[in-house]
C-alpha cells in the first residue's frame, strides 16, 4: 500500500492524477478523506466522504524510491562477490542476503531463495552495511556558514536540507546524527518526520536541535557589530540552571539528543594546542544527569583542553573533533567508552578552499591532529566516524574514513568505527551496523573490497535503506 499522506501530499503538490474506480480495490488502491484531496483529482465515485484512488503520479521521484511498495510486501534476495563481516574483518564469499520486509532475514554466503524473491545480482561488488556518519549539518551547505543563518530563512534551509538528506542517502549513508542546526532551531525535527513517514528520502536521523553554548561563546557572531544584535547559531546557557532549562526545552521541541559546545576558539604555538573551555566539569555533569533522566546523552564540540577532560569526567557520550587529549581523559574516555570523532575532512576542505587572498594554508593543525589521533589509538581511545559535512558537499563525506586510513588507522578498524561503533553512538546498536538477521535492511554495494581499499566507499553503486532500494 502506499502511504495516505505520501499520496495526498503527490497529488496535491506535484500535478498527478487521481482516478476513482470502484474496482480498483486492489494491491495499489487506498482509501482517503475527501477533504485531503486537491484540485488534481477526478471522481468516478463516492461513498460519503471517502474515495478510492488509484494514484499515477508523476515521475521524478521514482527512482529515489518513493513510491516503491511497502517493504512489508517485498521479498527480496541480493547477490554479489563478496559480503562484508565488519565484527570479524573479513569477506564472505560469495555474498547473499534474504530482505523480507523492512528486516534482514538471512546472510551469509548462501540464503534462501523464496518463491516470488525479486532477486538482484550485483555481480563482482561487495555487500555492506549502510554507512553512518556520527557529525553531520543537514542545515549547512558550502559558503559562507556565519552568513547562512543571517541570510538565509529558515523555510528555505529546510528546503536545502531536505536535498541534503538526499545526497548523503545516496552516497550510502543509511543513519546520521545531525550535530546542529545552527541557528534553524528545531526544523530538523521536520525533515526526521519526513523521512520517517516516507514523504523524502534520507538517512535514519538522530536529530539535536541547535546546539547549547554560553554568551560570547562558539557561533556568537563574535565578528559581528554587537550593536546590530546578529543572534547566536547556539541556544544560550551560562550555567547549570540555565542547562538544564535549554535542555527541557530542546527535548521538547523534539532533540533526539543534546550537543553542546564546550570549547572556543583555538590556537596552535610553538607546538602546543590551547581552547578556551565554556562549562565546567560541574556543569557538564548536570547535562549530563538531566539527559539520562530523560533517556538520552550529551555529545560535545570540545578540541582540547581542559575542556576534554570535564566533558569526559561528566560522562559525555562523544568528544567530537578531539584535536588534543590529555593522558588522563584518554584513559577516561577508554575506560568509559566514550568516542572520539575527529572530523578531519573539514579541516581539509577548508584549507583547500581558504581565500587565497590571506596566503597558502597552514596546514600545521591538521598535522599537530594527525599525530595526536596516532597517540590516541595507542591509549586505546575508541572512535567514531563523523565527517563535520554541510560546510563542505553533502554524498562526499566519505573522504573522512580515507584521511583516518591515512593518518594511520587500519580500514578494518575504520569500518568498526563507523558502523560497529557508530550504531552504538546513535543507539541503534543491534538493529544497523551489521548485515545479520533481524537487524534493518540497510545495505549497500561498493565496487571492490572496503577491507584492502577504504576509498570504495566513495564509490556507492547500490543503496536500500529499510528495505527500500533507492539506488540500482
């Protein structure tokens, strides 16, 4: 069947047709309100105010799976060379996967072949789960982000997150966690809505709102005139009472999570790595206290320290960008498990695209990271894969596990990261990360094998999501 509201929003916004007949109560026939209906209908009958439609709309949302049937119908068998066992690091060969419904029934190198199984053979590529990106800004796009907030509206940066969920599905990004709006508020919680009821396509979203910071503090438009009173991209809380009070709010309005800024500008000298904290270990730790009341956790914006060291002593779930870690929160964050996500892309992209007009990059930060990531693997410290997307293209953020393979992490050890790990992080552990019965059907093909070299990643040539195939 498909969904009530996917169907009337179609008809309504997109110019397609609704033709009534009374013997079209069949596989693809549904029941509406009247009153839902737009102008674009024709009415063979009625029977109060009630139709039954068969709806052929237009097509351009076809192929991004839209208007597939309900995974509820489809059995579905997936054949190819090889399939990825991220626990042990290692290929199945050849690789096949049972999908009955939205769920994942069999995987291994052989599974069952039901009568009526749409089978579909992906030939020599490797079967994988969906990838997950643990920092991402649906909200952001490439240019200016100070201004994005000053000039752009809100409806609008909807609009353009929307297509952003898009291109990130299609690059094979199955689940997300949106690590702030910057400045949009809780319109995130819209674009989850809409992806959860099937209206566009996108990642599973773990939503958070804006993010929390203090006056003066990181994103408050400290460039600005204050006299023109720019309005912060965080929600302001200068201390515990005031956090707690954002963080009902927040949740309220729909955050899946809090993110909270807990350092500010940085600075690199003579070799040694300095950030201003803005909350205190005490204060963090009434965050973190008033999210677990509420069944959820606390992720940080925090480069170094000591601002690290409070987050990690508070009980913080993440420690995201992570630039320098002292010995201490290292060996707190390994015992706890809390993740480091480096987020080196955006480093990248930013030196590759600075203004030339203020000289070459300095790319010293990015190797002053690159080395402290070596010290902290060796402290034990587990990570997270998250790539800091939306300032730089959304669907190539894939550049993020290439750089830790780079920087010296194993691609076996970056693909736990990201999926093993990364469901953790965004409490799906058990249901995504893994291609093994029970868990959700999001699976996606690349061209080779992920294990000897990471940048196939990049190149996604079949994505399902839920059961539903969205990219062939």
């Amino acid at each position: 069947m498909y969904h009530p509201r996917l169907v009337a929003h179609l008809v309504r916004f997109l110019g397609g047709r609704a033709v009534v007949d009374p013997e079209l109560v069949r596989e693809n026939a549904l029941t509406l309100p009247l009153s839902r209906l737009g102008p674009h209908a024709s009415i063979g009958c009625m029977n109060r105010s009630r139709l039954v439609l068969l709806v052929c709309c237009c097509a351009p949302f076809a192929g991004v799976g839209l208007l597939a049937q309900s995974p509820a119908e489809k059995v579905v068998v997936l054949h190819a060379a090889h399939l990825l066992d991220v626990e042990h690091g290692a290929l199945v060969s050849p690789g096949e996967v049972l999908v009955r419904g939205n769920k994942i029934a069999e995987a291994g190198a052989s599974v069952a072949h039901p009568a009526g199984a749409d089978v579909i053979d992906l030939g020599s590529a490797t079967l994988m789960p969906g990838l997950i990106d643990a920092h991402v800004h649906l909200f952001l796009h490439p240019g200016a982000e100070d201004l994005q907030t000053v000039q752009e509206p809100v409806p609008w940066r909807t609009i353009l997150a929307e297509q952003a969920a898009k291109d990130d599905l299609m690059a094979g990004y199955t689940a997300e966690r949106d690590m702030g709006t910057e400045g949009a508020g809780s319109a995130d919680t819209a674009i989850r809505k809409a992806i959860d009821t099937g209206l566009i396509p996108g990642p599973r979203m773990r939503m958070s709102g804006n993010a929390i910071s203090i006056l003066g503090g990181h994103e408050d438009a400290i460039d600005y005139n204050p006299a023109s009173h720019i309005p912060s991209n965080a929600d302001y809380a200068n201390n515990a009472t005031e956090l707690v009070a954002v963080i009902r709010e927040q949740l309220k309005e729909g955050a899946d999570f809090i993110k909270i800024y807990e350092t500010g500008k940085d600075h690199l000298r003579d070799g040694k790595f300095t950030t201003p904290y803005q909350y205190t270990e005490e204060e963090l730790a009434v965050a973190v206290k008033e999210t677990a009341r509420a069944g959820t956790r606390v992720g940080v914006h925090c480069t170094g320290e000591p601002g690290a060291l409070y987050a990690a002593k508070a009980g913080v779930a993440s420690i995201d960008h992570a630039d320098y870690l002292s010995d201490e929160t290292m060996r707190l964050m390994k015992e706890k498990q809390i993740y480091a996500v480096p987020t080196f892309s955006i480093v990248e992209y930013f030196g590759q695209h600075a203004d030339p007009s203020v000289g070459d990059w300095d790319d010293s930060m990015q190797k002053f990271h690159a080395a402290q990531f070596k010290r902290q693997m060796a402290a034990g410290v587990p990570f997270a894969v998250g790539s800091d997307v939306g300032p730089f293209p959304h669907g190539t953020q894939a550049r993020e596990m290439e750089l830790m393979v780079q920087y010296g992490m194993s691609p076996a050890d970056v693909l736990k990261a990201d999926l093993l790990h990364g469901a953790r992080l965004l409490d799906w552990e058990g249901q995504i990360g893994e291609v093994k019965p029970g868990y959700y059907a999001d699976v996606i093909a690349v061209p080779g094998n992920p294990l000897e070299d990471i940048s196939v990643t990049k190149r996604v040539s079949f994505v399902m999501k839920n059961g539903v195939i969205y990219k062939k």
